[in-house]
C-alpha cells in the first residue's frame, strides 16, 4: 500500500509530511489528505513512487562528506 511506503519513508529521512507531499507532486496536503482516506490515482503513485525512488538514490549516491576537525 502506498501509504504505508511513505509513512516508512517520512520515518527514514525525518522529512515532514508536507513537505514530502509539496515536493513529490506539489501538494502539501497528499498525506495529510492519504491518512483520511483519499485513494491516489494511478498517475500520482507513479509520480510518488518516482520521488521517493529518485530521492533514496541521491541519499546514497551523496560522496561522504569529510570529517576533518581543525
């Protein structure tokens, strides 16, 4: 269930609900709208399973930042 994917998303990046919702597909209230009930078309699952995929791939292609301490 989508729903689900997210909810697991938000709680592995920390990123807010609205957020995720404004920068997946430009809506602030998609979860919010989700956990009352609201059923994504097929299009919108797409474009979110898109982001979240997109977005885990940045997160572990990131160089690892240095640690250097001076």
């Amino acid at each position: 269930m989508l729903l689900r994917e997210i909810e697991k998303f938000l709680a592995r990046t920390g990123m807010p609900a609205t957020k995720f919702g404004r920068l997946a597909v430009s809506d602030p209230r998609l979860v919010l709208d989700m956990r009352n009930g609201r059923e994504p078309r097929r299009r919108m699952i797409l474009r979110v399973e898109h982001f979240m995929n997109k977005y885990t791939e940045t997160l572990t292609k990131r160089p690892q930042e240095s640690l250097d301490v001076r």
